[in-house]
C-alpha cells in the first residue's frame, strides 16, 4: 500500500514539473515571438508561436491555446494575410469565448472584415467584442478597443454611439495615456463638430492641445487646423486667421497640406474683406498646389482669385483665371468648383456686360445646383436608412442571443415595454428628420427663388438696353424725317410770299429746336465719350445745365458743389449717370412745365452718393405707369448698384437717385 502511493506521489510530482517546465518553455517562445514582431519579423516570429502552440495543445491549456491562436492571427495581419489571420483568431475563439482574449480575438476578426471590405460584418464582430469588454476589468487595451470603436461608429455617422464609447476611452486615458487622450478628445471634437455644436467641439479641440505633450508636429498642425475651422462656423475671422497660422507653422513646406492652409488663409482674408493679403497667400497656394499637382486645390485657388478680383474690378486678370478654371475642370470630378465657375462667370460677364453670356451661366448653375441638391437627398434618405436598418439589425442579435426560455419571456416582456419607447422615440426621430429635410428644402427653394429674381433682373435690364436703343432710333426718325420734311415745305412757301421775315425766323426757332433734339439724341447715344479727355466729369454736367437753362428757359438750382469723387467714378458709371440726368431734364422740359429745377447732394456714412432732383411743375400722377425714359432712369440706377425713386410732392415732382461710390470708383 505505501509503495502504491509513493508511485502515485511520484506521478503527481512529475507532472507538476512537467506542466511548470511547459509553461516556462510557452513564455519564452512567446517572448520570442514578440521580440521578433517589434523588429517586423512576423515570419520568424510565426515559427516562434507555433512552436508554443504545440505544447500548449499537448498540455491542454486552453487560455493559452487561445492566447497563442491570437497571436499568430495577428502575425498574419501584419504579413496582410487577412483570412489566414481570420482563420486563427476563430480558432482562438472555438476554445475560449468568454475572456479578454476572446473580445481581442473578436475585435481583430473586425479589423480584418473592414481590411477585406465586408462592411455587413464589421459591426457584427465589433459590438461581440464590445460586449466583451464591458464585462471585464477596463485597461489601456480596452480604451484603445473603445477609441478604435468609436472612430468607426463615427465614420458610419452613428454619432450617439460613438461617443458613448469615446466618452468611456476619454474616462479611462485621463489617468494614463496623455497621447492617447488628446487624440480621443480631437475625434469628440470632430463629432460634435459634424453635429454643429461648434463650441463643445472647440472646448474638445483645446483641452487636446492642452495635454498633448508630444513633439509630432503634424498632429499639433492638425488641432490647430480643427480650431480654425471651429471658429470658421462661429464666423470669428481673426481666430480663424491666427489658429491657420500656428497651424502652418507646424507644417513642412513640403507636406500638400501646406497649401491647402494657405489657400484657407486666403479664403479668410478675402471674406473678412482684407483683399491686398488675402490675393499674396493665394499666389503662394497656387505655386505649391502647381508643384505638388494638386487639381482640385488649384481649381478652389483659381476661383477665389477671380471672386477676389471681381471685388476689386480688375476685368483682364478675372478673365486670365476664370480660363484656368475651365482648362482643369475637365480634370476634376468635384462639382463644387464648377458651382464656383459659374459663379464668378455671372459676376464677370454682368460687369461687362455682356448679360446673354451671364444669363447662359446663371442656367447652368442652377441645373447644376439641382442635380447636387437631388444627390444630397438621395444621401440624406440613405443614412437614415442605413441608420434604420443598425437598430434593426442589432435588436435581431439581441434575441437571438437569447436562448433560456424563462429569460425570454422577461426579455418579450421588457420588450413590449421598450417597443412602445421605440415607437415614440422612432416617430419623434422622424418628426425632427422631416422638420429637417422640410427645411432644407425650404432654404434651397429660396435660394433658387433668388437666383431667379438675378436671372429676371438680367432679362430686364438686356430687354431695357433694347428699348432705348428704339427708343433712340424712334427720335432720330421724328426728328430726321418729321421736322426736315416740315422745314423743307416752310422754305419752298417762302418763294411765293411777299413779305417772308416773320416765316424766316420762326424757321430759325424750328432749326434751333431741331439742333437741341439732334444733341439730345447724340447725348443718349455717347453721353461723355467725347468730351471726357478733355474735361472733369463735374464740368461736364455743369455746362450741360447751363445749356439746358439758356434753351429751356428753366433755371437750374445747384445748391451745394458736386462732389469731386464723380470725376473718379468709372466711365461706364459716369455714363450711366449722365444718361440719367439727361432723362430728368427731358422731362422737367416736355411733361412738367416746371420754371425752376433744384439738385442737392450728400454722401452717407455708408458712402453712398444720394441726389434729389425737384422741379416746380404740375407733379406726376399718382397712378403714372412708367414709361421709356422712367425705365431708363430705374435700370440705369440699378446697374450701377444702387436705385431711384421717382414721386409726387406739393411743389411739383422729386427724383431721388442714390448708389455706392466705393465699387464704382476707379
């Protein structure tokens, strides 16, 4: 009997030695491995793995069976031998399902479904794992899962899921990993950025510069980039310019992201109007987007020059970009520069213009615009479906997860419960999704309505240039063919009258008021053109208003001095006013019977010029219907930015004209 249970003391002590020498020899070769993956060695480090898992099996030791099926499957990924490494990671989990092995081998077969692009699959294994996780003791690891989770639920949109796990990684690297935690607060930054809480996302954005302590440069230059945009939405210009520039200071002249920086500090500088440094980072955005070939940065570069230059109506050097636009569209597929080409087109042609080509631009704009705006729809509705079908698929999961009959019921019963939630939560979802799409298209439906009110505009004004155009040749025929024939019978009566003095000089008066009609034409058909050479714009309309108040018998009230900015304004501007002028005293002389005609001025603090014309006729009706010379005063106001008013007062009829000297000035 004691020679029996010294063999079996004997037994029990070999075996002890036995299994400590295997896991001694485990360890070891799994040290190996290690040392051998840091140094990208994964096809020694595979023969070092496999080498432990054939004691592990001989041992059956299914931990570390598990453990070592991991890996080796994680060899395999780095070697990108994506289904060998599937392959041993399900392996691992056939043996354990239940431990932190198991939700690292769940959560691999996730990384390695989106590396094979099988997206139905990525959140089936990533919430296994998930699942897994918050069941265990939280480490580093398990942060790293949830940050890695919540990247991926954010770049499926599911925001509310992603930053449920990114506020657990954010929780959890706060007593450790500062590296970590910066990143995780610059992805909660660019979450609540994407949903429009741009202060939240800023609060994230600086908290991440804060405790970051490395020295990457790339990753500072891009939370500086992340807070410029931030205060972009929030419309603070110079935050935007300083974060921009801390950001391009951090970024190496030879990293594309330098001109694209560049190209965002223009963008500012032209909107917040500062236009001289705002055309120099433009020009050094374009050299370096050249050299790197970056088209569709240059395409955004070139447009924002031309609106840039349109502002300041350099007419030659908009053309000289606007046809860089348009030799690289070909080249592009992002259809927001060719929004932008059409843009700047319209402003360009209308400034000289040329309002068919404007009008052609305008078209296809919004043929354009519409076919985005449906491609946006089509988006919107898929998310929401994609959305839809999450919260299908994972209710699904839950049940079938379920398979003790008593938890069932109370799972069907909580269910019934949480259905009724659902219902409520799903219909207010789509309440707000509705009230959403509604007003957006609302928004875009009034921005059509304006672009078609600009389109109208542009028909009226190329329509008005017509009918003054036959308005002027209806005059030069009354006043060729009407007068002269008349004039031609008055002279051959004379031959055969005895006493012609009084008939000469009522021909002489005829002649005179031929010659003012003949000059008045000449003026609407080549206001200033000719005189302009040779004398200031002021002197001009002074010399006109004594000529009118010698012939017309009207006198003419200058009360206060014309400003001296009317001799800096453009030619076309000082046409276009000089028309208008022309048409008031027209119709102070015809239609008023006015004896007296008075011209005030003043510029605003807004610096817009106003003048009011008032002559002391009999006043126009108060039903007028407007007329070819009061359209003509109304479009060519319009035309040069500004506007008229045209009313009956007591002492007979006042013309109020006002437009801004600022985009009219040289």
């Amino acid at each position: 009997m004691s020679r029996i249970i010294f063999c079996v003391f004997l037994f029990s002590i070999s075996t002890l030695f036995s299994q400590n020498k295997n896991s001694i020899n485990i360890e070891l070769l799994i040290k190996e491995g290690d040392s051998l993956t840091s140094i990208n060695k994964n096809h020694e480090a595979l023969i070092a793995y496999r080498k432990a898992l054939v004691i592990s099996l001989d041992s059956k030791n299914k931990k570390m069976t598990a453990f070592i099926y991991k890996k080796i499957g994680v060899s395999h990924y780095k070697k990108k031998e994506y289904i060998k490494a599937e392959n041993h990671y399900k392996k691992g989990l056939l043996i354990d399902s239940l431990t932190k092995t198991a939700a690292n081998n769940y959560y691999n077969i996730n990384l390695v479904k989106k590396k094979l692009n099988q997206q139905d699959s990525v959140l089936h294994y990533l919430e296994k794992s998930l699942n897994l996780y918050k069941t265990l003791n939280h480490d580093e690891a398990t942060y790293n899962a949830f940050l890695s989770a919540g990247i991926t639920y954010k770049n499926r949109q599911l925001y509310e899921k992603a930053l449920e796990l990114l506020i657990i990684a954010y929780n959890g690297f706060k007593t450790g990993n500062k590296i970590k935690l910066a990143r995780t607060c610059t992805v909660i930054g660019n979450i609540h950025n994407q949903i429009k809480n741009y202060n939240q996302s800023l609060a994230y954005y600086k908290e991440a510069l804060h405790i970051s302590k490395t020295s990457n440069k790339k990753e500072k230059s891009l939370i500086y980039n992340n807070i410029a945009i931030a205060y972009k939405h929030l419309k603070v210009h110079d935050s935007v310019i300083i974060n921009y520039k801390k950001a391009l200071l951090l970024t190496d002249p030879e990293d594309p992201n330098y001109g694209i920086i560049l190209q965002n500090i223009a963008l500012t500088y032209s909107a917040s109007g500062n236009m001289k440094i705002a055309k120099k980072n433009f020009k050094q955005a374009i050299e370096l987007h050249k050299t790197s070939k970056d088209t569709s940065s240059l395409l955004y570069c070139y447009n924002g020059m031309a609106s840039l230059l349109i502002k300041q109506n350099r007419k030659k050097d908009v053309k000289t970009y606007l046809d860089s636009v348009s030799f690289l569209l070909s080249s592009s597929i992002d259809k927001t520069p060719l929004l932008d080409y059409y843009t700047n087109q319209v402003d360009y042609q209308t400034s000289i213009k040329k309002y068919k080509i404007a009008l052609n631009y305008y078209k296809q704009y919004n043929e354009l615009f519409e076919k985005i705006y449906n491609i946006k729809q089509v988006e919107i509705i898929q998310n929401m479906q994609s959305r839809f079908d999450y919260a299908k698929n994972e209710h699904t999961i839950l049940k079938l997860s379920t398979q003790n009959k008593d938890n069932l019921l109370k799972i069907a019963s909580k269910n019934k419960r949480l259905e009724g939630k659902n219902l409520i939560i799903i219909s207010l979802s789509c309440i707000i999704a509705l009230g959403f799409i509604g007003y957006y298209i609302y928004v875009q439906r009034q921005k059509a309505t304006k672009q078609r009110l600009k389109i109208e505009k542009l028909e009226a004004i190329y329509q008005g240039q017509e009918t003054i155009q036959k308005r002027i040749a209806q005059d030069l025929h009354d006043v060729i063919t009407n007068n002269f024939d008349g004039l031609r019978l008055q002279i051959l009566a004379l031959l055969r009258m005895s006493n012609p003095k009084d008939h000469i000089m009522n021909i002489a008066n005829e002649l005179q008021d031929i010659n003012q009609q003949i000059r008045l034409v000449s003026h609407r058909l080549s206001p200033i053109n000719m005189h302009i050479k040779h004398h200031k714009f002021t002197e001009i309309i002074k010399a006109r208003l004594s000529e009118f108040q010698v012939y017309h018998k009207i006198y003419v009230n200058i009360k206060n001095e014309l400003p001296e900015l009317l001799n800096d304004l453009h030619v076309e501007t000082q046409n276009n006013f000089y028309s208008i002028l022309l048409e008031i005293l027209n119709n102070s002389s015809k239609h008023a019977q006015a004896t007296e005609l008075s011209i005030t001025n003043h510029i605003n603090k807004n610096q817009s010029i106003h003048f009011i014309l008032a002559d002391n006729g009999i006043g126009i009706s108060n039903n007028y219907k407007m007329g070819i010379g009061l359209l003509n005063i109304k479009q060519r106001s319009e035309i040069i930015g500004g506007s008229a008013i045209i009313k009956r007062v007591d002492s007979g009829t006042e013309v109020h004209i006002q437009f801004p000297l600022q985009i009219n000035l040289k």
